[in-house]
C-alpha cells in the first residue's frame, strides 16, 4: 500500500489511520503476526507515511486481510481499532484535543463535529465522519453518524466502548441502520447515573 498522489482525497484515509492498525496488530499480537499480515497484503517493509492519504480500499483489504490471520470475524477488527483509536490519541497531541471537546461522554460526543473540523483544519484530506445527537436525556442519547464509507458501524462502538471506560461510565448501546433521509448509522447510548 503506497500513498496515493494528491488528488481523490473524498475516498482517502491518511496514513496516521493505517499506522495506527499497524501498531494496533504489534501491541495486541505481536511482531510475527503483523509481518504476516503485511506479508499477505503485500505491504513495503516501510513505515506509513503519516500525513500521506492511502486509498479506502487497500485500507479496507488491509482489515479484512488482518481479520483472516487473526481468525476473528470481519467487525472485529474495526471494532478494536475503534477502542485502539481512542487510547491511541490519548496518549499523545489528541488527548487535549479529546479533552477539549468534552469533559462528559455526552459533551463530546454532542461535539464530535466540532472535534472533527478542528482535525481537518490541520489535515484538509481528512474526510471525517459527520454526526448529530438526538433525543438526549439525562441518561441517554441518541448519536446519528453519517459517513460516505461503507461499514464503520463497528467502528463506532469500539470508540463508545473505550470511551466509556475513558469517562468511568457503564453504558449500553443498540446500533441500528437507517436510510432515511440518507443512509447513516444510528446509536442509543444509555447509562446509569451514579
């Protein structure tokens, strides 16, 4: 998987993305089976390139790639990323900025545009996802997410799981699909107060 040259950025995620699976497979499996999997995905024995977008569908051949060697069923995989992602940022430069858009998981996820432009104010090629909060209680929510990429749903419920455990909240969640008005996906979040 190379970089792709500046152009397509609508359907490219950047490299920080697939580094971050790679060091997801090194920390969680260890050094042989990431070498396996690049082996088998035929990956350069080279880093990602951070900054540089790589294109959505050697991304997504990468997971599911990943999801055959490690035998787990294919939303496995984007599940533990999502949680991956969220403890990932934390400990560098993004855990202010996590900070910083919400002190309580229904703050920032309420946020998670406000999140989503300031990374693209850095990163213009991010094409984040977009999201809206409806039907908030004081022990609920509802977290509509829409993304022009297929599959993210798992995804999404490792980040509300991780950040669950960021805020010392007990949730439970229901994922549900909607294609009405357009096609996204659709989260209830609850949780006990304490």
């Amino acid at each position: 998987m190379r970089p792709r040259q500046k152009t397509g950025y609508f359907t490219d995620m950047l490299g920080r993305v697939s580094k971050a699976v790679e060091d997801l497979v090194r920390s969680r499996f260890g050094d042989d089976v990431w070498h396996r999997i690049r082996t088998r995905v035929v990956l350069p024995d080279q880093p990602f390139m951070p900054l540089s977008p790589y294109d959505d569908q050697s991304t997504y051949g990468f997971v599911a790639t990943a999801s055959a060697e490690l035998g787990t069923p294919m939303k496995a995989v984007p599940e533990q990323f999502g949680a991956f992602w969220i403890e990932y940022p934390a400990v560098g430069a993004y855990g202010e900025l996590l900070n910083s858009v919400g002190r309580t998981l229904p703050k920032l996820l309420g946020n998670l545009n406000l999140m989503h432009a300031r990374l693209k104010s850095s990163f213009p090629e991010l094409s984040p996802p977009s999201s809206r909060v409806t039907d908030e209680t004081p022990i609920s929510i509802v977290l509509h997410s829409h993304s022009e990429r297929a599959g993210l749903a798992p995804l999404m419920v490792g980040v509300l799981r991780e950040l669950s455990n960021r805020f010392g909240v007990a949730i439970s969640r229901e994922v549900a699909r909607s294609e009405h008005p357009v096609p996204h996906n659709i989260f209830r979040v609850s949780w006990e107060i304490s």
